[in-house]
C-alpha cells in the first residue's frame, strides 16, 4: 500500500504509469471506506464517523515527501495519508470505527479514541524506544480544534535542536536533524488561537516544520467568511512570508485537485523545511467535503444547490481520475476495474473487522449464558433470572455492556444463597473484570520499570559545618548538574535564559550552556508547553518553564487534553516525559496567587503534580523526574527562594520519591496535612500548639498525584484518630480531592473520634498586599484556632472554648 517515492529520481514513463495507478487506487479505497464508514455508523454499528473524504490527492502528495525520520501532527481527516505510508490498512480503519480494544486489531488507540485519530508507535512493549529514524512517525492524534498545533512546534523544534546542539547521542532520534514535522489542519481551525501562536513561534524560532491547511471553505456548516478575514488564511498570513533580508515563513498555494501540481509542491515544501530548516506552510484550496462535516449531520442543510454541483465538479478523486485519463496513464476501462476491486476489497475488510471485533465478545457471550441457566435452575428467582437470561441470548450481536449487566443483575436475585452455580457466576464477573476493565483503563502512567513511582529515594546527605545558602542556589546547581550530565536536557520559558529566570534559579546557565539548551521564549505559555511535548515525543528530555503558577491556564488545555492523555490515549505506545517548572503558593493578588490546584488536579490526571515545600526536595523531583518516562508539573515554592538551607554534599545524587509523603513532625494528639510553602506556617502553629499541650503530628503530602501510595496518612491518623488538612487552595479544591483520597481510598473514617476538617482560602481569589494574603488565606492562627476547637469538642475541659 506504501507509495512513498522520492520522486526527484528519474522514472521511466511505464515506472510513472504505475505509480500513479497506486496512487489513484489508494485515493478510491479510502473513499470506499469513508462512504461505507457512514452507512456503518447510519445503521448502528458504530457510534460515530468522521472521515478524509475530498482530502485524498493532496494527502497522496504529502506522503510522498514524508520521509522516513520525519513526523507528523495532524487531525482527523488524514486516512489517506496513513494508507500512502503504510501506517492504515482498510481493516484497521473499520477496527477504528468499532472501537476494538485489541491493540493488534486496532494500533490508534485500541478503541479509546473515535476513528480517524491517528498514531505510530514510538515504544516497545517493556516502554524502551524504538529507532524513529527508520520508520514513519505520527504523533496522537486529538479532537480539539487546533490542539495538535503546539505539539507540531516542539517536534520541528527538536530537529533544530538535533542539528545544532553538540553532544546528544542521536541515535534512534534523529539524522543530523534533517527530520520535518508535517502539521495538518482545517481552515476553520486556523481561526484557533493555538494555530496564530504556533505560527508565530515557528517563525521566530525557524524550525523545519510544514503545515497544510486543508481547505473546503467551511468550518461543520459554518462558511469561511464567518472564519477568516478575507476568507482566505494564506492572505491573512502574507505578513509572515519571508524574503532575502528578513527570515519569516515560505507560503505556497496549490489546489487540492492538481495531482501533478500538488507533488511539485510538496517536493518544494519538503526541501525548504529540510535543508534550509524554514517553516512551510501550504494553503490547499478548493477541496471538497462530500459527506459533510461527520455523521452528524447532512452537509445538504446548510450548502446550496450550486456549491454542491461545484463540489461535484472539483471531487478531487474525480479530478485525478479525469487528469489519469487525457494523460494516457489508463483508460476509463482499467479505472472501473480499479474501482470495482477497490468496493469488493473495502467490504471485504469492512467484514472482517467486524467479525474480529464480535468474536471475544461472542465467546464470551455463550459462556455467560450457559453460566446464568445454570444458576437460573438452582436459584429460588429462577424465573426472574431465566428472564435475563433470554433477553441475553436473544441479542445476536451483544456489547460487553449487555454481558456484564445481565450478569451483575443476576447476581441481585441471588442475594443470600450459596450454591456452587452462583460461585461460578461470581468468578465470572470478577474474573472478566480484572481482564476487561484494562482495556479502557490501563496505561494513565507508565506499567514499565520507567515507572517515575519506581525510582527509590536517595535522601541529602550534608557536611557537618555546612553553611547555609539561598534556596536558589540549591536549584541553580542541581540544574547546573543536570545540563552537565544529560546532553539532551534542556530548559526553556520567559525570562529563563538571559537573566536565568525570574528567580535566578539558572543564574548563568544560558553562557554555560548555550541559548539553545538554556533558552528564552516569547509570552506564549500553550506553545511552551506545545514545544515540550513535541520534543519529548522525539527522546529529549525539556523542562518547559511557566514562569508562575497563575499562567498555567493559559496552557492548561494543551496540558489536560493532549499531554496528561498521551500514553492513556496510545495504550503505552507513545510517551512524553516532559517536565513542566512552575511556582506558586502564598502570594498576593486576583492574578498572582499562585494556587490554581484544585483545577489542575482535576484536569492533569495522568501527570505527576508534585509540590515540594522547598528547594532540595524540588532538586531531588528534578533528578527523580529524568530517570522516569511520566511528565510532571514541578511547583516551586515562590517564597523559598532567598530562604536559607543547607547545601547537600549529594546535590546531583539526590532522589525525592513520587507518591510518598513525609512526616516531618511526630505528634500524638491530632495530624496535620499540607503541603508547600503553608507547611512552614503549620510548622511554626505546632510550636504553639505544643506549648498548650496539644502534639501534632505533621505530613507534608509532597505529591499530589499520585498520593500517599504507600498510605502513611491513614497509619498516623489510626495514631491520633484526628486529622486537619490545610490548603491554600478554594473550598472544594485540593482539599477535597485530598479528603476523598484519605477517606475513601485510604478508608481513614474507621479510625476517626471526630470529624475530618479542612481549613482553606476563602472562596475568592486573595486580596493584594500583605494583608491580602492573611485575610484570604489560612493563617498561623487560623490553623491554630481549628485544631483547638478540634481538641475543645474532644475534652472541653483541658481546653476551654477559645471564643
């Protein structure tokens, strides 16, 4: 199926004719399965379709200038390309559009994204790399409009990187960074801030990187001119195209139904981004969509009979088909027999991914069924089981849904009985959930020994006359340490490089090791974020810098929908261990706060949110951090930078553990949890508790996610039977994702004498000044007056009510 050809080679005309013909049947067999796609989807076997119909020529022209090494970054209209490439067979297109769960049957996503969302495996199955300059790459595809646009950045960005910095061992990663990443988009989307961002990074950093935008004018059923000034995004962008004097973009225009032309073009395109390392981006015009936007939907509704009988005119398929023709390259004759092999081959395969999807299920459906007779015969709610039993056996093509509720309401009616048959349908349900549950649910975080939970604590050791130093100082050498032991490290964000950041916590780094490794960037959080993910898709390992905790927002959706689902939404096949720096905690202001978490933890299931209360224990998550395969967010404690502590002799060596809490004070009266810079004020309040007779215990959480894996929390609250949880965070926000981890999964409440509390912020975001901050958030008293009256209702005695 592959007809990936470097077509600068002279071919003779008979080499030509038959490549074309290839071509051509590609373009006929995607069209099949997109048209019968639909009618699986109209007629109840799938849920959902949306297809590559009208964007097969110009995605036959991509392929050919993709190289292997080379990436893409697309969206859900690409199915002819991954079919050029040799990336989509017919049957895994329909394993796609059933959702098979088996990974061998269906390599996107195994069933856990809708069809049409792409991939290539980057990973072995024990997570160790694959060589990526010997195959073809596509990185996961996602639905949000324009959200696969600043991962495109970081994967052109790496080749730059490849190609420039010194020192990185490349191998299986890159080919002296010739590699180009090919982003893909609808014109509607351009009308995304995300595309503008990545536009305008691209320029300013030139990196090899072609974008195509495939255009048919409308956006679902909303016409260009509601998208686009001018209708027309190549004319928006001509302030971006380059010239002798002035780098910038190559903007190429070509019509989405010119075979010969689209090659040329694209040839064109490969060789600037490849060589000259500057991005392309190529306007296709005038293609077509012939079934509408999805399934959704008919496009009839909202597009008039003349653009419809243009749109049949242009088919792009059509066009070639009549172009192979007044060429001489086949005649009408031979195309008919294209097609017709194409209709047969595409049922064909349509078939036998159905049939390979049913097939577990239907096994699986005949030993339930002779499970629930069974019991049905020996329970004294036969008849009502029996029921269940022939409304199972009477679906001829059953869900797993279908099997596992009718198993678990029979296990209702068998409420109070014991008889070997109801064991049998007990292991059943138990035995297929430990097997079935995984296949939606498996691979959030790493399964390897990458594991980041896996890497073992290596704690500070000091020198007895050690002096102390600034907290900065701490981070700025262990970053100092980092560069100096991993080459394809690197760190980036506003204000990190010239000045070493904000803080000066890479205070002279960027003359040490280049503007390349140690780098500025414009204000730009979702495309920092974007160049992260892309690089650490191709092995580099960046630190992506957000220069406050407040600005992460801006960057929050790329980091939700597209990193923290990456090796869920790839069942383990790509992974981006990127590591996010941030700071936070205990400020001032609407917008300088710096505690967001209860919306982050919420949104990042799938990285590691790791909130170290100072900056050894950040260093040590650092080192942690780049011996693992999952991404992490690092908050920094904004307070702790000039604080002193004292300079590790094992800096470098240092290993903060993931998920493990530390309990930093003992006490046996009440235990107190936070985290952050809020820990040093429990700290200094459980000086004064003490002093009135009342021993806290303290635990400082460390990792939010993931948490207390070892469930030291329950083991010192089974101690003092009472537990506090401080946040600076809104009501409802970390607190009670850390309440509900501690209750419900630690299952806490068994060894509680008094009610759980939680002590936060207010709910509004803290007011400015000095003031601000103790008024809005829990102070040294406020935690002070919670836990006594805590104490008061346990021995109103020996504590007096306080007022």
């Amino acid at each position: 199926m592959q007809t990936v050809t470097n077509l600068k080679n002279n071919l003779s005309f008979e080499d030509f004719k038959t490549e074309v013909i290839a071509d051509y049947k590609i373009a006929v067999e995607s069209r099949e399965c997109s048209l019968l796609g639909r009618r699986e989807v109209l007629t109840g076997k799938a849920k959902f379709g949306i297809f590559g119909d009208g964007k097969e020529v110009p995605q036959l022209a991509m392929a050919k200038a993709f190289l292997k090494g080379d990436w893409r970054s697309g969206y859900y209209r690409d199915q002819t390309f991954m079919m050029a490439i040799g990336e989509l067979s017919m049957e895994q297109f329909f394993a796609g559009l059933y959702a098979n769960t088996n990974l061998e049957h269906e390599p996107m996503s195994a069933g856990r994204q809708m069809g049409g969302h792409f991939v290539t495996h980057s990973l072995n199955d024990n997570g160790s790399w694959k060589d990526l300059t010997a195959q073809y790459n596509s990185s996961s595809d996602i639905s949000p409009t324009a959200g696969q646009m600043p991962r495109l950045l970081g994967l052109a960005h790496a080749s730059k990187i490849f190609r420039e910095v010194d020192g990185i061992n490349t191998t299986s990663f890159s080919n002296k960074g010739n590699e180009v990443a090919w982003g893909t988009i609808g014109n509607a989307s351009t009308s995304e801030g995300l595309f503008f961002e990545t536009i305008n990074a691209a320029g300013v950093l030139q990196v090899p990187m072609v974008i195509s935008v495939w255009d048919d004018e409308y956006g679902i059923s909303v016409h260009a001119k509601h998208h686009t000034t001018k209708e027309n995004i190549s004319e928006v962008l001509k302030g971006f195209q380059r010239d002798k004097n002035i780098k910038g973009f190559e903007i190429l225009r070509v019509k989405g139904w010119d075979y010969a032309n689209l090659i040329e073009t694209y040839q064109e395109a490969s060789a600037i981004a490849r060589e000259e390392h500057v991005p392309v981006l190529i306007h296709v015009l005038e293609l077509t969509q012939p079934q509408g936007h999805s399934t959704s939907g008919s496009h009839e509704r909202y597009k008039n009979a003349d653009r419809l009988e243009w749109e049949a005119n242009h088919d792009c398929n059509a066009k070639m088909r009549q172009w192979i023709i007044e060429s001489g390259i086949a005649t009408n004759e031979a195309l008919i027999e294209i097609e017709r092999t194409a209709k047969r081959e595409v049922r064909e395969a349509k078939k036998n991914a159905w049939n390979t999807f049913l097939k577990p299920i239907k096994k699986e459906h005949q030993e339930l069924i002779s499970i629930l007779k069974q019991v049905a015969a020996n329970s004294i709610n036969g008849v009502f089981i029996s029921k269940i039993h022939d409304n199972l056996a009477g679906i001829n093509e059953p869900t797993r849904k279908d099997l596992f509720s009718s198993a678990r309401r029979v296990l209702r009616y068998t409420i109070g009985e014991s008889f070997t048959e109801k064991e049998t349908l007990n292991k059943w349900v138990n035995t297929m959930f430990e097997t079935i549950q995984p296949k939606f649910s498996s691979h959030l975080y790493s399964e390897t020994q990458g594991s980041n939970v896996l890497i073992k604590e290596t704690k500070p050791a000091y020198n007895d006359d050690e002096a102390l130093v600034d907290g900065r100082i701490i981070i700025r050498d262990n970053f100092d340490a980092i560069f100096n032991n991993y080459p394809e490290a690197l760190v980036f964000g506003e204000d990190t490089g010239n000045i070493g950041d904000v803080n000066q916590g890479l205070e002279g780094l960027q003359d040490k090791y280049g503007e390349l490794r140690v780098a500025d960037t414009g204000i730009r959080e979702a495309t920092i974020i974007g160049q992260g993910i892309g690089m650490a898709l191709r092995g580099l390992r960046p630190i992506a810098e957000i220069q406050y905790l407040d600005y992460i927002l801006y960057a929050l959706q790329i980091i939700s929908d597209d990193l923290a689902t990456l090796h869920y939404r790839t069942k383990g096949k790509q992974k981006a261990p990127l590591i996010i720096r941030t700071r936070g905690h205990r400020l001032e202001g609407i917008w300088h706060s710096g505690s967001q978490m209860g919306g982050v933890l919420n949104l990042v299931k799938g990285v590691n949110l790791l909130v170290p209360r100072n900056m050894t224990k950040a260093a040590g998550f650092y080192n942690t951090l780049l011996l693992g395969d999952d991404p992490a967010i690092v908050v920094e404690c904004l307070n702790g930078y000039r604080l002193k502590e004292k300079m590790p002799n094992n800096l470098s060596a240092i290993k903060t553990p993931i998920g493990v809490v530390e309990t930093i004070k003992e006490g046996t009266d009440i235990t107190l949890v936070s985290y952050g810079s809020t820990l040093r004020i429990v700290e200094q309040t459980a000086k004064d508790l003490l002093a009135i007779g009342i021993d806290a215990e303290i635990i400082d959480i460390q990792s939010l996610m993931p948490f207390d894996l070892n469930h030291d929390i329950v083991k010192s609250i089974a101690k003092t039977n009472r537990v506090i949880i401080i946040d600076e965070d809104v009501p409802g926000g970390a607190s009670a994702y850390i309440l509900d981890e501690i209750l419900n999964k630690q299952n806490a409440f068994q060894y509680l004498d008094s009610s759980p509390k939680t002590l936060t912020a207010k709910p509004h975001r803290p007011a400015y000044g000095n003031d601000g901050d103790y008024f809005s958030k829990p102070s040294a008293e406020d935690i002070f007056e919670a836990v006594y009256e805590v104490m008061h209702e346990l021995n109103p005695s020996n504590f007096p009510k306080l007022r």
